[in-house]
C-alpha cells in the first residue's frame, strides 16, 4: 500500500450532503421544536450536539488508525454492538417508540445501538471473510468445498443470531439492510455461487415468514399496493408525503417556504423517515435530482475505492459500507415515492437522529482511510 491524499470528491459530496441535512432540518423542525420544547432550533442543535459532533470526531479517529488494527478489533466492536442490542431489552435502560424497543435511555442521552451494528458487522464481516479466502484458495477442491461449506454455515449462524435481535426489537427495516449488505460482501468473497443463490433464496423464504408473523407487516405491503385500505394510518402517509413531493414542482417553493400542514402533524415522522418529502416540496424536482445525484456520486467514489484497495478486508469493508449507505438512501427516497413500501429507513446525512448520523459518518471515515491506502 502506498499512502497518499485521501478521495476529495468524497468528502465534498458528503459534506454537502451534511450541508443539506442541516438546512432542510432546520426548515423542517423549527415548528415542531417551537411547539413541543418553546425553542424553534431545538432539533437542529440536538442533532449538531449529539449527531454531528461526536460523528465527526470518532470519523477523524476512524480515518487516522491503522486499518490492520482496525481489522484486529472488528470482533470486539461486533460484540459491544451485540451487548446493547441485548441492553435494549432491559427494564429502565431500554426504551420504546412506536411500539419497538430500540433505544438505550441513560440520563438525557438515548441512542439505537441497531445503527451502530450496520456498520461494526460490515467491518467484523470484512475480517472474518479475508480471514477465510486465502486459506480455502490455497487447499484442494475437496478441501476447499468444505472449507466453504463451513464458512457458510458460520456465515448463517452469525446472521441467524443478528436476526433473532432484531426481530424481537422489532427493527425489520435495519435487518434488511444489514443481511442485504452480508450477502453482497460475501458473493464478493469468491465463494461458491450456489451459496449466494441458497442464502437469497432463504432470505426471501425468511422474509415471507416474518412478514407473515406480523399482521402489521402484511397491513404496511397491502397498503403499499392500495392505500385506500389504510386511509388514515400508512396509507396516509403515503398520500401526504407525495402530496408534499407534487407541492415542490421543478424549482420548490423555497427552503422555510413549505406547506405548513405538511411539517406539523400532518405529515408523519417529518423530520425523520419522511424528511425527504420535505426536501422535495421545498427544492422541487431540481433540489430532488440533484439529492439523487449526490447519492449516486458516494456511490461511484465508494466503488472505485474499493476497486483499487490494496487487501481484500479493505476492499470488503469499502463495498460493505457504500452499499450500505446508498441502499439506505434510495430505499428511503423509494419509499416515499411510492414504489417501495414504508421501512423507516432514515436518509442518510440527512434525517434526525444523532445515532444513524454518527454510523454513517464514521463508515465515511473508515472509507477515506482506505482511498489514502490504496493502489
């Protein structure tokens, strides 16, 4: 590896991407936070205070270690992660919203330690799959299918566990995101393609079975397909998010400038799952398309720095966390109009919520890391 100037384009384009966040949640919030706290900028410096800050602080340390180290304490990290997720359940610490048990409350801090595992089981993933590859490429054909066929049931048992957490919370939108982004990565080991089609194919069987476990599950998919079902639940969202989106037109009606029974009460989770609607009525088809392409700019500068990593755990760790993110961000974008269902999936860089704003900054911070290593 030889060490040089990280990827410019990519801390420009996130940095924009923060640069929108904070002006459309500053739009978007300042009624909410009048109402409920007596201070229009509540939100905003709760989520600069809490979000940004500690985001850009642990994504400077991410950059500067030594990703061999990095690589060395994936376990660990994968393990706290682990713990929290299990904290989530106790009495007085955990906390519920929703009616999901995602939240560790201490004091007037809180956070979703389910954000966190996105990116600590990509890195624990990236060690564990580089950890594998070699040895198997070395061995015979007889040994080295049955060196793959124990990786995948390990894989499987690692997931299987992920899973079961998840499911309890509930937290289905982050477990789709973290098995989709497992299964990238591990076709990406080289294995068997039989293993990648298996595992797809259990995927779905396992999501037809969790979504038929919750009657709600199936209520979100039937009124993502007509939601005149569920006029004044889902199904409303979904009309006043993409009657926000028609609102903006070409050009928006201007930042501070959007309907006002769009950002209080009447579109739901605003500042949230559903701030990029906000976005839209505010910047119009332009600002959206332009959001679009910032998006797809991460993409394209994440790929490349994969493509020209110099070991296979950076290469695994820089895919991992692009298709993350991005996955992350079109879902949500689909989700509100209209051609996907609702996950409450945050956008990222841009919605409330400090413990998804630190992940995503701290997996750029491993990203760059990797472009200044690169060949």
């Amino acid at each position: 590896m030889k060490g040089h100037r990280p990827d410019y384009i990519l801390i420009i384009v996130t940095a924009v991407l923060l640069i929108l966040g904070v002006l459309i949640l500053a739009s978007v919030s300042a009624s909410l936070s009048q109402e409920r706290f007596g201070n229009t900028f509540y939100f905003l410096n709760h989520q600069l205070l809490f979000g940004f800050l500690p985001g850009v602080i642990l994504a400077f340390l991410a950059f500067r270690i030594r990703l061999e180290t990095l690589k060395k304490w994936a376990p660990v990290l994968l393990l706290i992660s682990l713990v929290l997720l299990i904290i989530v359940f106790l009495p007085k610490i955990g906390a519920e919203a929703r009616g999901a048990a995602r939240w560790i409350s201490i004091g007037p801090i809180s956070f979703q330690p389910s954000e966190f595992l996105k990116l600590t089981f990509i890195l624990y993933l990236a060690a564990w799959l580089t950890s594998r590859a070699p040895d198997q490429r070395k061995s015979g054909s007889r040994q080295a299918e049955k060196g793959f066929s124990q990786t995948l049931i390990a894989f499987l048992i690692v997931i299987i566990f992920v899973s079961l957490l998840l499911i309890f919370q509930p937290d289905i939108s982050t477990l789709g995101v973290i098995v989709a982004s497992a299964i990238l990565m591990y076709f990406l080991a080289s294995t068997p393609l039989w293993h990648s089609i298996l595992i797809i194919f259990g995927g779905i069987l396992s999501l037809f079975a969790i979504i038929k476990l919750a009657p709600y599950r199936i209520n979100r998919l039937l009124v993502f397909l007509n939601p005149e079902i569920d006029p004044t639940g889902i199904g409303y969202q979904i009309k006043q998010a993409l009657i926000a989106i028609g609102s903006g037109g070409i050009f928006g009606l201007g930042l501070g400038l959007g309907m006002f029974r769009q950002k209080i009460g009447f579109l739901p989770h605003s500042i949230s799952d559903s701030i990029f609607a906000i976005f839209a009525e505010e910047t119009g088809f332009i600002g959206s398309f332009i959001l679009v392409l910032l998006y797809l700019a991460f993409f394209w500068r994440g790929l490349k720095i994969g493509k020209q990593s110099a070991d296979k755990f950076s290469k695994f760790c820089a895919f991992g966390i692009t298709f993350w993110i991005t996955l992350q961000a079109f879902v949500n974008i689909g989700s509100m109009i209209g051609i996907l269902p609702l996950t409450g999936i945050p956008l990222p860089f841009i919605s409330y919520g400090g413990s998804a704003l630190i992940s995503e900054l701290v997996g750029v911070g491993v990203l760059l890391n990797i472009s200044k290593n690169t060949n």
